[in-house]
C-alpha cells in the first residue's frame, strides 16, 4: 500500500511537470506518442477550438506500446484523430522516433519536407511529462516558441486510468531524473529544481519508486 506521504510528494512532482501554458493559436500542433490516447484525444480538442491549423504525430512502437499499437504510435494517434473527425490533410505522421528527442527532430524534418513555416509549437505531451518535454524542444528547436499542453487531470484521475499507481509514481519519478541529468548530456534546456521537488523526489526514490530511472545515472537509484 502507497503511504499518504508518498502521494503528497507524488502530487508534487505532478504539480512541478505541469508547465501551466495557456493554449494559444499555434503555427502546429505536436503531439508526442507514448501509450496514452490521451494525446490524441487532447489535440483533437485544441484543433477544435482552432488552436492550430496542422497537427504531426510522433511515434514508433516502445515494449509498453508494441501490442496495443502495432502499426506504431503516431499512425493510431493519426487514426483516432481521424475517426473523432479531424480531416486527413490536418495531420501528418512522423513514425520513427523513439525518444523525446527523436520526436522533437524528426517532426521538426517532416515540417519542413512539407514546407510548412513554423514559428510556434503546441507541444501536446502526456501530463506529468510536460517539462520534459518542453526543456526538449528548447534545447532542439530554440528558434520557435514552445506552448506545452497535455490533457487536463490531476495525479488521481490519471492514475484511475492506467489503475496502477505504482507505475505511475514510477514514471514521475523517472521523469524528474531526466530532468536532472539530460542537460549535461546535450538534450534539453536545464531548469531549476525547487527544494521542495528535489525532496519529494528523493523520498520516493528511497521508498522504490525507482523502475523507470536510468541506472547508474547521477540522480538515479
């Protein structure tokens, strides 16, 4: 059973990932494939509101994806897209990246192939990775503006959804190492680490939050 202590500091690192953008119109859209629909459905939503005029998936297959996305990430996102009534020509399909990275660069090649002049991103990522995403794009396309947007929930309702909060609190704490050790290795922006992130990070470490951390990295187990 998960501590009381363990979901405050969860709550906290999930407050921390959010960037707290306003959605705003967008030269596109990016929407950045992982196992979770929720992307998808959440650029639909901003398309809707005339957010953007062109959204690009990014995404191959990861071990987490491979069964319930076999014909890769950005191709189902695309789809689900579709089937909510988004227009094919409104969405193109980037379906090799398998990092953030690779999300981030490849979409940026399909852009332009297609000839498509960007000077603003809405960055569409799951929620608690958010910043990741973000500190990403600044580090690998620092000459557009970045607006992070993911779909809006908090940590309880998330975890409801995948009905493993274990995994979850898993994934927030990997994504706070990231950020802690990506900057030095050239890919993403640094950003500042508030104390009180840093300790409820640590706590949940030492309590074995720790299957998504990268080992033997500064800042892992």
């Amino acid at each position: 059973m998960i501590s009381a202590r363990a979901w405050d500091d969860a709550r906290r690192l999930w407050g921390f990932q959010r960037m707290g953008h306003e959605a705003r119109a967008c030269s596109v859209a990016v929407g950045l494939g992982s196992h979770d629909l929720g992307v998808a459905d959440t650029a639909v939503g901003l398309y809707r509101r005339g957010m953007m005029p062109l959204i690009v998936f990014t995404g191959a297959t990861s071990r987490t994806t491979r069964e319930r996305m076999p014909r890769g990430e950005a191709v189902h996102y695309r789809e689900r897209a579709l089937e909510l009534g988004v227009p094919g020509a409104a969405v193109l399909v980037e379906p090799r990246a398998r990092n953030t990275g690779e999300n981030i660069r490849f979409s940026r090649a399909v852009l332009e192939e297609a000839d498509v002049d960007v000077s603003s991103v809405l960055l569409i990522s799951k929620p608690y990775e958010e910043r990741r995403a973000y500190a990403t794009a600044r580090k690998l396309w620092p000459e557009v503006e970045i607006v992070s947007a993911s779909t809006p929930m908090s940590l309880e309702e998330y975890v409801d959804s995948l009905q493993d909060a274990h995994l979850v609190f898993d994934m927030l704490v990997g994504a706070v190492q990231r950020l802690l050790i990506y900057p030095e290795q050239g890919f993403m922006i640094s950003q500042p680490l508030p104390k009180d992130v840093r300790a409820a990070y640590e706590r949940l470490k030492r309590e074995g939050f720790t299957s998504r951390l990268v080992p033997g990295a500064q800042g892992g187990a």
